[in-house]
C-alpha cells in the first residue's frame, strides 16, 4: 500500500483474523460478513479477545472515500476495497484522509520459507513443533493434512477416514498431534469429511488408486487437491 511518502505492507486478503499490528485487504470477495470478526482472535490464537485500537479505509477507484474508528460491514463494491488496521497497523492507517490516493497491490509472498510455489486452502495447526491453542478437540470426522519438516526438506501429507464402521476419525487436535508424530513441524487442516482422499500410484502401476475409504463410498468430486509428481 502507498500514498504519497506513506508506504505500508499488507499481512492479508479477505483473512479471517489480521495478524497483531497488521493490516488487511478485504475485497468484495469477503462478502457481506462484518469486518470487526477480523479484529477478534488473531491468525495464531483464533480464541484470543477482539482488539478496540482499530481503523478502517474505504478505497474507491484509489481514493480514500471514507475511514472509520472501527471495521464497517456490508457488501464491498467491485471498484472499492477496505483496509482493516490494528495496533501498529491501524497507526499506519490513520496517517490517511478521504481525499487522498492510494495504490494498493497485493501478491502472495512466503514467510522465512523457501519461494512460494503454490498456495491451498486451510488452517494452521502445527507450528514449530508445537499443536496451535483452541483446536477443537471433540468432534470427530474424516481429515486431510499437510505438512512440513523444520528444515523444510520432507512434506507430509495425510487422510484419516471417518464416518465408517472402520474409522470414526479424529478432532483437529488428534490429527495435529498425529502429524506431529510422523516428523512434522508445522501443519494445515485441509478439507476433510466426505472429501478426504488419498490416491497413490505404486512403483511399477500404470496409474494411481485410491488408498483409503471415503465416507461417501467413492471419492467425491472436488475441484482442487495437492498433487506430487517425480520426474
């Protein structure tokens, strides 16, 4: 984000939570859902308390149209986005006025991690080694995993069937904890229930076939997966 001698980097898009001291993109995209839930938790800690130091812009066709002690709800225009600041963030974000020009970009970038090549859809359970606070420990369902070692040199990836007379699956905090135990460092939950599968071709098959039992009986058709190829 720029305007004039102000330059500030943004730390989401349409996220659930802004990290502390960030600020967030929100797009008509985000819908029709208020904004303050963004300032409530953090991307770290989903149950920790809602923030009041807080600002928010409404950028029209790169002009500031209006800003806000606290985040608005409401659906977005197409030729408008929102910045949702907080602590640090909202700091940087009160040094602007209706009136004023902003350019805002945004673009995925990686974290003390190697260059960004692809991106999915999910949430943090594992960091460092350690299970993230407030995952849900009681219901039980078919899940999907991802992880990584701390050198960043293994990926893990694992499905737990459920919702079967073979499984009946596991909370979020059992499937951190088992991930863990295969060597990773940091995770996602994936999308689980009736989409968790796990297709693999062995050595020497032409093709790959499906290793364990969806909970609808037969895979069911999703539009994204995570795929790994040897060369």
């Amino acid at each position: 984000m720029r305007s004039g001698g102000t330059t500030a980097d943004l730390t989401g898009l349409n996220q659930y939570a802004v990290p502390v001291g960030g600020i967030g993109l929100y797009t008509t995209a985000w819908g029709e859902v208020s904004r303050a839930r963004a300032v409530c938790g953090t991307d770290t800690d989903r149950s920790a308390p809602c923030t009041t130091d807080t600002e928010e812009v409404v950028v029209r066709n790169g002009v500031v149209s209006a800003e806000h002690d606290e985040p608005g709800a409401g659906p977005i225009p197409g030729d408008t986005v929102v910045l949702v600041g907080r602590e640090e963030g909202a700091a940087e974000l009160e040094k602007l006025n209706p009136g004023d020009r902003v350019v805002v970009e945004s673009r995925l970038v990686a974290a003390d991690a190697p260059p960004l090549e692809f991106a999915v859809g999910g949430f943090p359970i594992l960091r460092a080694g350690k299970p993230l606070p407030g995952l849900e420990t009681g219901a039980l369902a078919p899940r999907t995993a991802a992880g990584a070692s701390s050198d960043g040199r293994t990926a893990y990836l694992l499905t737990v069937d459920g919702r079967s007379a073979a499984s009946t699956g596991l909370s979020v905090r059992e499937l951190a904890d088992l991930i863990r135990s295969f060597g990773a460092a940091d995770a996602v939950n994936l999308d689980g229930g009736g989409s968790s599968t796990m297709a693999v071709r062995d050595p020497g098959q032409p093709r790959a076939v499906v290793k364990n039992v969806p909970s609808d009986g037969a895979p069911r058709a999703v539009a994204n997966g995570i795929g790994i190829f040897s060369r």
